[in-house]
C-alpha cells in the first residue's frame, strides 16, 4: 500500500503533536544536525519521503539520501510524492485522454476500468489559453459597475464566454467581422447579456455585438464537456480566472490537513509557470503531462537529488525599478551561473524586501534561466500576505505553528540561521535599472536607456540570435500605408503590436497599477496609440480586472486600446488575429523589421507573428509607453513620447508614476478584494458548464466524428509481458538539426498553417480553415498533433539549408513535410532518429514534444546535450535520448546525416550506459544513454510510462 498505517510506519517515532492535537511528522527528532542545515527546499522534501515511507516507492535508504544531501546532492536518485497535481486545458485534456484510452486498454485485458483513477489531489483549471479573434471593437460598451467586462475571444480549451453588455458596437475592422459596421439591430436590454452561442463544428458564428453570422469560431468548448469528473479529478469550470492565479489565490493550502496529519503543500503541475507558487513557500514546478498522469495514479517523481543554489539578495531596491526589473536581473544573474536542473532558494536581508506578490512573479520566471524552482521560504512577509488573503485566523495560527515546530521558517536577521548551500550567489538590489528584453530571446537584456542605440546595431548585425542584417542603403527605409480612411508609415523598429500579458504579471499588482496610472496621465497628457497597432489586455484573472477597475485606470487603458479580451495565455503563443492587410503588405513591401512588445515571458522571433521579426519583453508600464511611442527605435530621456495635438512635447518622465503612487494604489484598491472576489467566482459556477452532459459509463464514448478528441494510438499494441529493447538497425535521420531547439520547433502551439499537414487532415474532416482553430486546442487529437511536430515555421533542418517545417526522404532524395517523410519511412519500415545539437527541447514543458516523435516512428534522438525535463519526457514515451561524447559533434565526427545508422542496445541497459553507433559509411562513435534514474530506467523498458502503468494496473 502507497499509504501505511501510524502505528505501522517505520517513522512513527518522529509523529508529533501541536497544541490544537494536530498530528505531524516532525524531522527534528531525528536529532541529527545535518537536519538543520540543509536548506529550506530540501526540508519539504525529506519530509515528504518520511511521511510516505512505505518501504516501496519510497524507501528509508531515500529518507537517508536527504539528510545526506551534502554529499549526495546531483548523484544519488530520490523519489519525491507530491501533495498535489495541477493540471490546466490545454494539458490537462490530452491528460484526460490518456487515461480515459488507459481504461480501454485495461478493459481488453479483463482489468477493471476504475483501477485508472487519480490517487493524488488533481485539480484542473479550464481556463489557461485564449485566442484573441478580435481587437479594437469600436464603440464596445463598458460598464462602470462591473468588474470583469466580457472578452471578446475564444478560448480553445475553455467553454464559451458571455459576450459584452449592451449592443450597438461597431465591429466591421475586425477578423471575423460581421461585415454589418454599426448595426441597426436594437441592442440588447441594459443589464442582460444577449443570448450565448454554442459552437458547433460547421455551424454559423453570431457577432457577440451584433448576433449577425461571422466567419470565425467565437466560442468553442472544453471537448471533455463535464467528463473529468469520472475521474477523481476537483475541476474549476471557466470564467473563473487562470490557472497560475487560482493555484495562488485558491488551491493553494500552504499546509495541509488530511486524515489528522499536517504536511506542508507541494506541487507538480503541467506548465512551467507552476513555478510561481514557490513565492509563496510552497515547493512545485512543471513537469510533462506523462509524468502528471503517473503521480495522479500514485507514482512519486523520480529525481536526482538536486543541488541547491543559495541567491543571497542584498541592497535595496532603486524607486524607479519594477518588479519586472528586478525580474529580469535576477533572470540574467541566474542564467549566466549556469544553474540548469537545480533548485534556487532566496535569504539574505533583501529578501524582506520583496512583496509576495514580486516574488512568484520572480518564482515564475525560473523556466528562463533553466532552474527547477526558485524557493521563497515562508517568512514574516508572507504570514503578512496570507492575513490579508482568505486565510482564517486558526488557518494562520496553525501554518505558522507548524512551520516553526519543523523548522521550515526563516527569518534574515540572524546570519546563523543561514543553510549550508551548493553554492552561493549574491545580487545587490540596488543594481538594477530599467529594462527591455530581445529582439528574439529572453536573456538578451537591454537597458532602456541603450535601446535606441541596440536596435540600430541589431539591424546592421549579420543574422543571428540579434541581427538582421539589414543593407545599409535600406536602413532608412519608409513605407506608406493606408488604414481606415488615413495615411500611416512604418519603418525599421515600428510598433504592431503591443500586449499586456498574463502570465508574468498580473500576480503583482504593482506593475499592472503602473500600466494603468501610465496610461491615465498619458491620456491626461493628450497622447493616444496610433489605431493600426494591435493591442491587447491579457490580465490572466478578473480580479486583476476588478482593482483596475476599481482604482480608476481600466478606462485610460481601454482608450489607448489596451482592452480586456480575456484571461489566460494569448499574444505571446501566437493566439493574436492577423495584421490589418495595409501594415502587413508595408512590412512586407519595404522588408521591415517590424516589432512588437509584449509583458509576458515568450517572444522568439516569428512567434508572435510571421512578419513581425523583432519581439521585446517588457514591463507592461513600458508596453504601453512604446505603444504611444509607436516605435522601438526611441531614446526615452532626449526623444518625446508624444506630441499633444496642442504641440507640446511630452517625454516618458513627465507621465511615469512614481514608486509612492503605485504601492498607495496598490495599498487603496488590491488588498483581500481580489481573493473576495475569486471566492465569489468559485461559489457562484458557471451554469453553462454544469448543465453539459456527461455519459455514465466507466470507459469513454469515443466520438468518431470528432477531431478535438481521439483515441489516441499509445495503447493499441500493449502486450501484457515487457519485451526487452529492440536495437536500432538501419535508421535513417529524420531531421539533422542544430543548437537551441526549442519545444515551440518541436511542438508548435500556435495557429494550423493552412499548407500544413494537419490543415491536410482537417480538411479531410470536411472542416474549413477558419475551424482549423490551433494545435494547442486540438491536443486531445493525435492525429492533429502528430501531423504537427516539427511543423513549425522556423525550423531550420540542415537536409533543407532553410526554416520551414520539411525535411528529406533520404531513399528518394524527395522534400516532403516531415510528416509525410515519417509516414514513408514508417510503411518502409525503416526506423527513425534525429541528430541535433546543444540544448534540445528547451522551452515550455509540453507533453507532445515527446508523444509527437514517438507516434512519427523515432526510436532515439543524438545531441550534444537536452534539456533535462525533455531529456525524461523522451524516456517517458519510450525514446531514447543519447549524447555525443564530449567535443564531438555532428560536423567534427563529419556526419551528413544522409547516413544509415545502427545502435545495439545490450538487454540489460543500465543508467549512463555508454554505447556504440555505426554507419553504413563504416564510422563508428560513442554516445552515452542520458538514463539517469532507475525510474527512467524502467520507463525505457517498458517502452514508455504509460505502458508501464497499464502494465502494472494489469
């Protein structure tokens, strides 16, 4: 059993008791002083294994490896059995998926279908990602009183939202239009929402202003319908906020209490930016949606114990510097010490500094400088936070007892206190200043105060990381364009697209409260954004909506057109309508590096849009600055914001808030209202979602006729005996790629290119392309998402010598898509493997950047190195993933690729096994099997996790 009896346990003389009777686990018996200076994220950790000692997963030899983390630190493998799983739409529905076609593959196999059943706390929140469909719906109406207007958007993956109050709005320049302009229907009764509309595949769309026919999807539902809850799985139904602020603002517990034991919370969760809840001292990070579905049916993760790198924060904060800032500066710090797989945990003075809400923002960005988690110790400020939340006085009396009673409670002042760490770095607060990021990577950081002078160097520079190389007669460039009715021109470094994003910020008022004083005194000021600039509001959860609101600001917003279009990931996954046809045929005319900038933490070039070449990261006050500006290519200090229609130059200083404003805002309007009001939320439901239907029946009615849900091919051949692992005989490469590919190469996310092989598929289902929707929503499809992988634009595949999503049928000598090639090469029956070079499948955690190549036929994958989390999802989808022997690569092992390769596996892999590939050209090399844990180990074998779990179900 996962869980052994008190009276049983083999640690049941380390149960203590607090005052109210409440038991717990308390590792300070053990009375061994290692105990106390391991550090805080280590801590939870061992005192989760000591809990969940069952002599099985989790054995007394791993509590041992814990309090021996000095020396066992990056070598020993440990099981961690978290307290929760996180699941959101757009992962959680192929997660769904996967156990739902698990229960059929038991069914066949005379298993009971139940035994599929989540074991460990899952809750799955449906809002997550939007698509924006619409921008700049003149004359939409606003309503003073409420707090969370309606978006115009469609959320794949989330169920349909209630179009904006009242009527009359004019929608005729949007995608999708109506095409009616300034409709003469009446509108709709003050106060009443007009009727919403249920999308159904080929069916007409209504204008949510109008009810007249469009021709885009505007709602589209969660394909699960109420259906998860077959599963033991809490689901919060859509319009209730996103999934990053209701695991801070609701499923958070920070200890829990369960079967008269207190514990403190842990969690995994399917999106990297689980990260953000270790701000609140509470121990998670994002993992792939296989290795969820395993800890939900009972499974620990299996890890290395990691190292612990100690970031001792000192100084104080400059007045003028956001959180965003201090951000990005922490960002930098980190990603240049090289930190990758291990754990981050903040002391030292500066960090009573940080609001708990600057610190999940800086949690948040651990995926960007490469670290598991970056650990905030619960501490004085963050008792301070949870008073002002939805904590009860006993809730508050009991964390803070039981915090102390383990020693997870830190306090600064005492340099004593401090743990023993890998290694320590230290970052003076007061160093940083003002900054941008990009034009096509996060950690490519501009002061702003240099930006004028970057981007013009960037434009001269060859093509790279930052260059454009852009012919010196050419640098001047000016094109004019028309749009409504007006004459506009665009050069190098103009502003399409600006966007407040979620993800990053709207945990932490202060910055958003900034964006919203900056844009009142702008528009105080006389300024405006030019109309042809897409802009957007992505505020991630409505209480955002409601302090904006309530403070004053929403509306100055709204008029530069920085409106709400909804909650959850948009812009910055590619979920944004096309240019207007002018700036997009301008951009294209005169070869323009056009930009956007945008608050959220993704920005590769080419993600946003096709034509939109540079990207910049920002604070979202700086968003809306450069918005007004209408250009990256200004110096903020000598060059005017704007010019009022009176003629008066006004510069950013004369309109940026100062810090005392900010935080009196902040202080006036935020407080508990946004956790009140999400509370409302969560009472109130949502009707719509209640009343879908749900089939009583333990195994899934699969519908034939769907292409959002299919039962996917992972179980098909599941023999109940383990068959040993097969060499790699005569593979061919199935791609020859280089450094730095990302999971968005991979596993593209964003909208389906309609010269694509899943566009092929669709229209084969008889949809058309304004259904096509994006691979995102469509991740319960295999077939959607097999055609997808490696479909992105921007891949560069060194059989082609150009990006784009082809690559070479090596026996033909052909160019085909690379699922088209894949599925040659499967009826072939010739096996598959992909050469690449550093840093593969860095990026989001996505569950296809694995399930994708598996269903392609790709047996292994030779790098220089991977990306740990993606190096196990490989493993976890029966992969393998082999390194090149240090210094050699591809090119100096002289590789074309072209080449057949054959890898023996001995039956007894073993962890790190070093192994032999040769070629039908006669060359030989070395690669080591990156399996670094029994766990993966086991995996491997199995051919996967899943089959691994179905097999031991069965």
């Amino acid at each position: 059993s996962y869980y052994l009896s008190l009276t049983e346990h083999p640690y049941s003389h380390l149960i203590d008791t607090l005052n109210d009777g409440v038991k717990f686990f308390n590792p300070q018996k053990l009375n061994d002083p290692r105990y106390g200076k391991l550090p805080l994220s280590i801590r939870v950790l061992l005192e989760a294994a000591i809990r969940k000692c069952d002599g099985f997963y989790v054995k007394e030899e791993d509590v041992q490896n814990y309090l021996d983390w000095q020396e066992q630190q990056n070598v020993a493998e440990v099981p961690f059995p978290p307290s929760r799983v996180l699941l959101q739409d757009f992962t959680g529905i192929p997660a769904m998926v996967d156990l739902a076609a698990m229960r059929d593959a038991l069914v066949k196999h005379g298993v009971d279908p139940y035994r599929v059943n989540p074991v460990c706390p899952t809750d799955l929140i449906v809002d997550h990602s939007l698509q924006i469909d619409f921008s700049k719906c003149q004359g939409a109406p606003r309503s003073s009183s409420s707090s969370t207007p309606a978006p115009v958007s469609s959320a794949p993956g989330s169920g349909p939202r209630q179009p904006p109050r009242g009527g009359g709005a004019h929608c005729g320049a949007a995608r999708g239009s109506c095409g009616k302009g300034s409709c003469s229907d009446p509108p709709a009764s003050p106060g009443k929402h007009p009727p919403a509309v249920q999308q159904i595949e080929n069916s007409p769309l209504l204008c949510p202003f109008h009810l007249q026919p469009v021709s885009e999807q505007l709602t589209r539902w969660f394909p699960f319908g109420g259906c998860p809850e077959k599963f033991n799985v809490n689901v919060v139904p859509p319009d209730v906020g996103a999934v990053h602020q209701v695991n801070l603002e609701h499923l958070c517990r920070v200890v829990h209490v369960s079967d008269g034991l207190v514990y403190p919370d842990s969690v995994v969760g399917t999106d990297s930016h689980t990260t953000m809840i270790n701000g609140l001292g509470v121990l998670g990070w994002g993992v792939g949606g296989i290795e969820a579905e395993a800890v939900m049916l009972g499974q620990p993760v299996a890890l290395t114990l990691p190292q612990v790198v100690g970031c001792k924060l000192e100084g104080s904060i400059n007045p003028l510097t956001t959180s965003i800032d201090v951000v990005l500066g922490i960002t930098k710090h980190l990603r240049q010490a090289n930190i990758a797989g291990r754990f981050v945990e903040f002391f030292g003075p500066g960090v009573s500094q940080l609001s708990v809400p600057d610190r999940t923002t800086i949690a948040n960005m651990c995926p960007e400088y490469n670290a598991t988690v970056s650990f905030f110790p619960i501490d004085q400020v963050t008792l301070k936070h949870f008073n002002k939340t939805n904590f009860s006085q006993e809730k508050l009396e009991l964390l803070e007892s039981y915090m102390k009673a383990v020693n997870l409670f830190r306090t600064y002042e005492d340099s004593e206190e401090d743990p023993v760490y890998s290694e320590v770095i230290e970052i003076q607060l007061s160093s940083f200043i003002p900054y941008v990021s990009g034009p096509k990577r996060p950690q490519d950081r501009v002061a702003v105060s240099d930006m004028k002078v970057d981007f013009h160097s960037c434009l001269k520079e060859k093509v790279g990381f930052k260059g454009f190389h852009v012919a010196p007669d050419r640098l001047q460039t000016q094109v004019p364009f028309q749009h409504a009715g007006q004459e506009y021109q665009l050069a190098h470094g103009s502003l399409v697209i600006a966007a407040v994003i979620s993800c990053t910020n709207n945990c932490n008022p202060s910055v958003m409260l900034a964006a919203g004083l900056l844009a009142k005194k702008a528009v105080e000021a006389g300024l405006g954004v030019k109309p042809y600039i897409r802009t957007s509001l992505a505020p991630g959860t409505g209480m955002v909506t409601q302090y904006l609101n309530t403070s004053g600001v929403l509306p100055f917003l709204s008029q530069l057109g920085f409106e709400v279009i909804g909650y959850g990931c948009a812009t910055c996954v590619g979920n944004t309508a096309p240019l207007p046809e002018g700036v997009a045929d301008a951009i294209k005319q005169g070869n323009l590096v056009a930009c956007g900038v945008l608050s959220g933490n993704r920005h590769f070039e080419g993600r946003l849009f096709n034509c939109v070449s540079a990207n910049y990261l920002a604070s979202p006050p700086l968003v809306v600055a450069y918005a007004i500006a209408g250009t990256v290519d200004i110096d903020f200090e000598k060059e005017p914001l704007g010019v009022t229609p009176e003629g008066k130059e006004v510069f950013l200083r004369d309109v940026w808030p100062s810090r005392e404003e900010v935080q009196q805002m902040e202080e006036d309007t935020v407080v508990s209202s946004i956790f009140q009001e999400l509370n409302s939320r969560m009472e109130k439901g949502n009707a719509l979602w209640s009343n879908l239907e749900c089939p009583e029946t333990a195994v899934f009615p699969w519908d034939q006729k769907s292409t959002y849900i299919r039962q996917p091919a992972f179980f098909h051949k599941l023999s109940k005996e383990v068959q040993p692992p097969r060499s790699i005989e005569h593979a061919h490469a199935l791609l020859f790629l280089g450094n730095k590919v990302t999971t968005d190469h991979i596993s593209p996310a964003g909208s389906i290119s309609r010269v694509s092989a899943a566009a092929k598929y669709l229209l084969s289902k008889r949809l058309t392309p304004r259904e096509f929707n994006s691979y995102g929503a469509r991740r319960g499809n295999d077939a959607v998402m097999t055609r997808g992988t490696f479909a992105s634009i921007k891949l560069m595949n060194r059989f082609i010598g150009k990006s784009g999503p082809k690559t070479l049928h090596i026996p033909s000598g052909q160019t085909l898509d690379v699922f088209e090639a894949a599925e040659r090469y499967q009826r072939e029956g010739i096996p598959l493997i992909i050469l690449a070079g550093k840093d593969y499948g860095s990026g989001s955690s996505r569950d296809w950047v694995a399930k994708g190549p598996c269903l392609l036929g790709v047996r292994a994958i030779i790098a220089e190195s991977f990306q740990k989390l993606h190096q196990t999802q490989l493993l976890g989808m029966g992969i393998l993933p082999l390194s090149f022997l240090p210094g050699q690569t591809a090119d100096s092992l002289e590789l074309s690729g072209k080449e057949k390769f054959s890898i023996s596996l001995p039956e007894e892999l073993a962890l790190g096994h070093a192994l032999t590939v040769q070629t039908s050209e006669g060359k030989s090399f070395g690669v080591t099997a990156l399996i670094d844990s029994e766990m993966d180990l086991i995996y491997y074998r199995h051919g996967g996790l899943l089959p691994y779990v179905a097999r031991t179900m069965i």
